[in-house]
C-alpha cells in the first residue's frame, strides 16, 4: 500500500484563505528540537520571573506559579504551531 501525504489546504474560493502559520510540506527533522526548545525556554522565563518575584516580594508561591505557567504556554505555542488543525 503506498502511503500519501495528506494536506488540506484552504482555497480563496472556500471562503478563507490559508494562513502560512502551519509549516508547508513533510515535517522537518529538528522539529522535535524545536518543541523541546519552546519547553524548556518557557519553563526557565516563567520559572525565572517566578524565582524573582519569589526573591523580593517574600513569597513562596511565584515559583511553582511560573512554572506552571510556562509550561502550559508553552504546550500552548506547540499546539498551535504544530497542531493539525483539524
């Protein structure tokens, strides 16, 4: 059985037209890179203001607060960029 790419792409005549967030084409080989990069920076800069704000306003919460924070966004960024947007 031989196995095809499928694509949908959007045509002016449906309506909207596409986009070009979505990468074009087969998937790259450093895409898993890139999500492991939008991770761990999202984790460090929320973590990071998190850890800071922890530092001076005298708190204990900030921290774990940031790092949740970044983790989800980031999974959020992953999601959009790579989602398959059916």
């Amino acid at each position: 059985m031989i196995r095809r790419p499928v694509s949908a792409r959007l045509t002016h005549e449906m309506g909207n037209a596409p986009t070009g967030n979505a990468p074009e084409g087969p998937r790259r080989a450093d895409d898993g890179m890139l999500v492991l990069s939008y991770l761990l920076s999202g984790l460090i800069f929320y973590g990071g203001l998190g850890w800071v704000g922890d530092y001076f306003l005298q708190t204990s919460w900030l921290l774990p607060l940031g790092l949740i924070l970044g983790l989800v966004s980031s999974i959020y960024i992953i999601i959009k960029r790579y989602g398959s947007g059916t």
